[in-house]
C-alpha cells in the first residue's frame, strides 16, 4: 500500500503576512485622503453657512429699515444666541455674529465658528458682494469670535 501525504488547507504564514502588508500600505495611502476630504468639506459648510448667515441678516437689516428707522450704529446679529436679534435661535453648531454698519451702501462683517475653523468675512452692498472670505485652517476659539461680537 502506498502512503498519501494529506494536502494541508489553509494560507502560509507567509501568504497571510502578504496581505496584512499590501491593506496597511493601502491605509497608509487612503487615510491621508479621507481626512483630507473630511477638513475641506468642514471648511465648505462653514462658507455656505457664512453665507445664508449673511443673506439673513441682510434680510432682516433691509426689513428693519423699512418698518422703521435703524440706528446710526448699524447692527449686530447674533448667530446662535444672546441679544434680541438672532438669526438661527435653533442650531447649536455654528456661533458668532454678523455686523452691519449703517449707510446707504453699509458693509457687513462676519464673525463664526464652529469650533474647529473660523470665518472672517467682509461684504458690502455698494459691489453687491455676499460671498464671505476664505476659511482660516487656524483652530478657532469662541472666545475670539465674541470678542468681535461685542
């Protein structure tokens, strides 16, 4: 009678090795990429939040000279809470201000963040201009975006 070897089943150690290596390389090469994509996306949402904060204050500012006389100051709204004139009483997300300097053609300023990035960005109805300036990458801090606030 002949002997047969039996055929082991199953992967070396070496196979297994192969392809623990070929994913971690694969990682090393997508995670940058991802998070990458995650902060550019953050930033995005922020402008277009900045964005309809502007077109809502203006708003409010427009209407608010047309129902009455509004001050020599111009005016100050608040993105989340505090004082009498907030744009988005129900988000928790965003904080910060917009300012609107009195005149004819009056200039707004915006102050937000979401706690991670901040926003500063100018606008002014003489150029017809509501598109805030870029994101700084630098992490924002509440304390800074209230300070321009008050």
């Amino acid at each position: 009678m002949k002997l047969r070897k039996k055929k082991k089943k199953g992967f070396t150690l070496i196979e297994l090795l192969a392809v623990i290596v070929v994913l971690a390389i694969i990682m090393i090469i997508a995670i940058p990429n991802i998070l990458n994509t995650m902060t550019t996306s953050k930033k995005e949402s922020l402008k277009v939040y900045a964005e309809k904060m502007f077109n809502e204050a203006q708003k409010n500012y427009e209407e608010t000279k047309l129902t009455s006389t509004p001050s020599p100051g111009g005016a100050t709204y608040n993105i989340s809470s505090g004082g009498t004139k907030v744009l988005a009483p129900n988000q928790t997300k965003y904080r910060g201000c917009v300012v609107i300097s009195s005149g004819a053609n009056y200039t707004m300023t915006i102050y937000i963040s979401d706690g991670e990035f901040a926003l500063n960005g100018i606008a002014s109805t003489a150029v017809k201009d509501t598109t805030p300036t870029a994101v700084s990458t630098k992490p924002a801090t509440d304390k800074a975006v209230y300070s321009s606030c008050n």
